[in-house]
C-alpha cells in the first residue's frame, strides 16, 4: 500500500458492516471522546432492478443515521444517504432497495442480532 489513506481504508473496511463497502463510499468521518460518525453516500450505480431502464440520478435522500457496534467505549453512528433515481419512461423517482437496517430498529443487522442475543430483545 502506498498510502496512508489506503491503511485507514482496510482498518475501516475491518470494523464497520461489510455490506457497506459494496455500496457506499465513506465521506466523512468525525471522531470524538464518546462517539464515531461515519457519513456514507450510496455509490453512483443504477439499481439492478431497474436495469432495463434508462434512469437520471436526481441526486440524495436525506441521510438515515444507524446505530452501529461501538468501538473503543465510542458509540458508532452511520450516517447513510442513498440514492434517487428518476425513470424517464414513468416519471418515477426510484431508489436501490438495500437491506442494512435491522426491521423495526435503527441498529445494522449484525448488531441488532447482537443485541437480541445479549437481552432477549433489541433494547430501544
């Protein structure tokens, strides 16, 4: 690895939820003594559902924040913006359809099973 940027890329690829790398990119982060926010914006690739059509990107939702594993006593907060797709044959504005988000919570899944295992239930 040439860079620095390269080490802390791997040493958050390490920590943070997989699934994240294959969609988002790491636009921000911000660290102090008791939490990490890591702000993510989804990658600019059309949704595989909508392949067949032609889609314009119409820019962001507003950002989703999820509760993620804390790290080092800090707890962990993805700040998460996807997509919006217009398709030109309907007008509608579309987005990627990602499961990240643990149903009924705002814990990644990882964590909230974590969580279930731990209490018996995902604290709120």
């Amino acid at each position: 690895m040439d860079s620095n940027k390269d080490h802390y890329k791997l040493l958050l690829q390490a920590i943070l939820p997989e699934e994240i790398f294959s969609y988002f990119e790491i636009t921000q982060v911000i660290i102090d003594e008791k939490r990490l926010d890591v702000h993510l914006d989804e990658l600019h690739q059309f949704p595989e559902e909508f392949s067949t059509e032609k889609l314009t990107s119409k820019g962001f939702q507003s950002a989703v924040v999820i509760q993620d594993y804390p790290i080092r006593e800090r707890m962990v907060y993805l700040h998460v913006r996807k997509r919006k797709w217009l398709v030109c044959s309907t007008g509608q504005i579309v987005s990627r359809d990602w499961d990240l988000i643990a149903k009924g919570a705002r814990y990644t899944k990882g964590f909230a099973s974590f969580l279930k295992e731990l209490f018996g239930q995902i604290p709120d």
